[in-house]
C-alpha cells in the first residue's frame, strides 16, 4: 500500500473528529435542554413527595412543552 491512502485516510479521521467539537450539543450551560422547564429533584422513596402539587404542575408544565409523557401516556408498541 502506498503512503497516500495512509496519509488521506489518516487527514479524514482527524478533521472528521476536529468537526465534533464544533457541532452544537442541545443542552445548555448548566447541563439542561434550553427549551423544557426544568424539574425539581424529589426522593422517589419518600411517600407522596412524587404526588405533591409543585411536581404535578412541573410535570404538566413540561408534557405541554413536548418535553416529557404524561404520565399513564405511554404504550409499547406491539407487532
């Protein structure tokens, strides 16, 4: 094999892989996708913490965003 192959094989991975770090990520700043509402952490083995009034309204919040399922939503899809 001749040198050339070698030489255009090895310039395409490395501008392939420079290319990556200037393709846009979709979060934000602080590790969030700019466009959904953010949810508040919660204790899923604390009892009623995950049905309090300030998780529904955020949860409603980001399922009208499109950002999230509504709870009881989802299905699989059977063949």
């Amino acid at each position: 094999m001749t040198p050339r192959p070698l030489i255009t094989l090895g310039l395409s991975l490395l501008l392939g892989s420079l290319s990556t770090l200037f393709a846009p990520g979709c979060s934000g700043e602080d590790g969030q996708t700019p466009n959904c509402p953010p949810l508040s952490l919660y204790a899923i083995g604390a009892a009623g913490e995950r049905n309090s009034e300030t998780v529904a309204a955020e949860r409603a919040e980001a399922v009208d965003a499109g950002c999230m399922t509504d709870l009881g939503d989802a299905s699989t899809t059977v063949p």
